[in-house]
C-alpha cells in the first residue's frame, strides 16, 4: 500500500505541473497578444540632432588633491640564493 500512495503522489505533482506549464505558456505566449489599435507613427514625431554648444575649459581652475603626475609602480627585489 505505501508505494501506491507514493506513486499517486507522484502522478498529481506531475500533473500539477503540468497544468502550471500550459497556464504560463498560455499567458506568456498568447493572452494579451489580440489586435491592438493603430498607434501613431512615432518615428515622424521625433526631433533631429540636438545642437550641442562647445564647453570653454580655458577658466576652469585644474582638480585640487589629484596629482600632477604619477609615478612609476615600485618593483620589489628579491635577494638571489645561491647553493
């Protein structure tokens, strides 16, 4: 008797999931998907290229706490060991 419960328990979570897949597919492929009405163009409606004024950087004061320039990175020397 105890495997056939397991085996019924078995069948109704098979089916179970089943019944979930068809619902998600249903509602990821196919609900809401009917004729929608015409939209209008919203290519025609866009604006052309934006004209971008030239920035004067000649008045700006340099970062403060950035260094000027960097230094090389530090190589550690390691002793040669000979036998």
């Amino acid at each position: 008797m105890p495997m056939e419960n397991r085996e019924r328990t078995k069948l109704f979570i098979v089916i179970g999931l089943a019944v979930l897949f068809v619902l998600v597919g249903y509602f990821r492929f196919f609900h809401g998907k009917g004729v929608s009405p015409v939209q209008p163009n919203v290519a025609a409606g866009t604006a052309g290229p934006i004209a971008i004024p030239p920035v004067d950087f000649k008045g700006l004061r340099p970062a403060a706490g950035l260094p000027e320039s960097v230094s090389p990175p530090r190589v550690a020397r390691l002793p040669i060991c000979r036998l």
